[in-house]
C-alpha cells in the first residue's frame, strides 16, 4: 500500500497535532504517528499557546529531530490546525489530536485510497473508543453510523459523521474552502467539512478501524450543551452562504429547530438533576414543541405528577444502560 514519492524533496503527507495541555498524553501519540507503516511524512506539531509548555517541550525532546515545532499564542483548535496547514508541504494532511491514536497501517490505508481516487478529496474511517468511559471499547462508528453516500445535507442531519482523527484531505480543497473558522472554539471540524461540500469536494468513508479515540472528562466536546449551542451557530451561518442550493438551505434550515429542541431538551435534563423541577418542566416543555417526542412527553408527566419517582427512574435506567456497555481497558498513560 506504500506510495511512491511524487514530488521530489516534499513529503506526501503533512501530519497536525494541535497541543494544548497536552504534555500528559502526546507522547504516545507521536509514538503512533512515528511508527506508521507508510513513512513519507512530516509531523507539525502546534504550541497553541500551552499552560504547560515547560512539561510539553521536556516530552517533546527526544522527538524535536523529527517534528516541526511551532509556538502560538493561544488560538483554539481550528487556529492550531491552520497554523499547521499554512507550515505544512505535504499534499495530503492528516489531523490528529495530541490525545488521539492511530493504527500502524492508518495513512498506508487512507493515502492508497486517496491515490486511486483522484476524485476523494478527503477519507474518514473508524476509530474505537478509549479512556474511562461506559462507551468504552466501541467504535466511534457504532455510536454515530455513516449511511450512504456523503453529502451536505446528510452532514446536516448527522446520517453520516466524520471522525476526525482518522481521516486525511487534500490539502488543496482545504485552502479552496478557506481553511478552518478560528472564530469557533468547537464544531469547528463541522463546519469545515460543509464548507468543502460547498465547494464541491468529495468526502467518503470506510468502516476499518484505523484509529483510537480518547474520550475523558472536561474535553472540549464533553460539554454537549456548549457543542449544541455551537453547532447551532454554524449551522445559521452555513444557512447564509450564496453556495447552498434551495434544496440545501431547506434542508439546513429544518435542522436548526430540531437542534433548538435538543438544546431544550439538555438544558431540561441539567435541571432536572440539579433539583429544579420548575425549570426542568420549562425547557422539555419547549423541546417536545419543537420534536414532539413521546418520551419527552412521559417526562413532563411524570415531572409534573411524581418528580421524585422520575429521578429514582431516571437514575435506575441510567446504571442499567451503563452497566451493559463493553468496556475497554485504557491504553497506558504517560508517565
């Protein structure tokens, strides 16, 4: 699956890794990313203005022959990875965040595709979940499936969702879709990917499980509420752009009310569990106007009627849903 250096002196593909308080994680990253069976390959990583800098570059020491270090005030992730993209000399980048883990034969796999299709402007596959969490063991994929083809208005409703520790893009249709959005301290891989839908790129997928995704407490994509309330902005914005077709901006549109209701419908549950059941009623009130869900709609009953027996329920289904999903023994911390 190795292939052969087109570009003479340049390598094929540029590898990104944001660093922000990192300094306990990226080593075993790097170790992923250095031992890939597919070698031609430069590795940036990105300072993003780190707290821990001084425990950072300790770590990075024995590795600075073979990354390209770059210091940053603090910039969130997308501006971490545009740093990268503007340093980087590879015609295919492959972003990795610095917690994240790939398989060996990970950019073997996603650049041979990449070499057979000129058409594919970017490949995601599977990646199984790690750290110490109930899901645990499971991939990424079984818990969000791609269905069918890729396209702007299946991203919009999430029928297909990138995973993006494991895919690889050419580096042109990022520069074509303006990069990523530095203003968005999340979703901002969301965004980026329905831009290069409106420019035309071609994303597709596998089901191969070519990376390992770390999932822990107090990461940025941890706090659903805050990736909701994100996500609903991008999604206003994208309903702006003059490259959606009619069909497109419908699509886009119809989802910002379901997104509004699923943010109703967490900001009842946080209620809920914080004891204010007056708030909790509020907020699934206006989220079953937006989805009108039959459970949603069994909640708010047994709120109104029986709210201590609700949160008995409530914690009962919970330990039980828990309790039966797979879990996987974290791979080994940095010492």
């Amino acid at each position: 699956m190795e292939s052969t250096v087109t570009r003479p002196g340049l390598p094929t593909v540029s590898v990104i890794v944001p660093a922000y308080q990192a300094a306990g994680f990226i080593k075993n990253t790097l170790e992923s990313i250095l031992a890939q069976t597919f070698q031609d390959f430069e590795l940036i990583v990105i300072n993003d203005g780190s707290p821990d800098t001084e425990d950072l570059e300790r770590i990075l020491e024995p590795y600075r022959h073979r990354i390209i270090y770059v210091v940053q005030e603090n910039q969130g992730l997308a501006g971490a990875r545009n740093a990268g993209i503007r340093a980087s000399r590879g015609e295919f980048i492959a972003p990795l965040d610095a917690d994240d883990l790939w398989a060996p034969d990970h950019l073997a796999v996603q650049v041979s595709a990449l070499r057979a299709d000129p058409s594919i402007d970017m490949i995601y596959s599977d990646a199984r979940i790690f750290g110490d969490v109930p899901e645990a063991g499971r991939t990424l994929m079984e818990l969000s499936p791609s269905q069918g083809e890729v396209t702007l208005e299946k991203l919009v409703t999430r029928e297909c969702v990138v995973n993006v520790c494991v895919c690889v893009i050419r580096k042109e249709i990022l520069i074509r879709a303006g990069l990523f959005d530095a203003t968005l301290r999340r979703t901002e891989d969301i965004d980026m990917w329905l831009r290069i839908m409106m420019h035309r790129g071609r994303i597709t997928y596998h089901r191969q499980v070519l990376g390992f995704y770390l999932r822990r407490p107090g990461s940025l994509s941890s706090d659903f509420r805050a990736m909701l309330e994100s996500y609903m902005g991008v999604l206003s914005k994208i309903a702006q752009s003059p490259l959606l077709t009619a069909s497109q901006r419908d699509v886009v549109e119809r989802q910002i009310p379901r997104e509004r209701a699923r943010l109703e419908a967490e900001l009842g549950k946080e209620a809920f569990l914080s004891g204010d059941s007056t708030a909790a009623i509020r907020h699934l009130k206006r989220a079953n106007e937006g989805q009108r869900s039959a459970r949603i709609a069994l909640v708010l009953l047994l709120l109104r009627v029986a709210p201590g027996f609700a949160k008995e329920l409530y914690s009962w289904r919970h330990r039980s849903i828990t309790s039966s999903l797979p879990r996987e023994r974290s791979l080994p911390a940095d010492e």
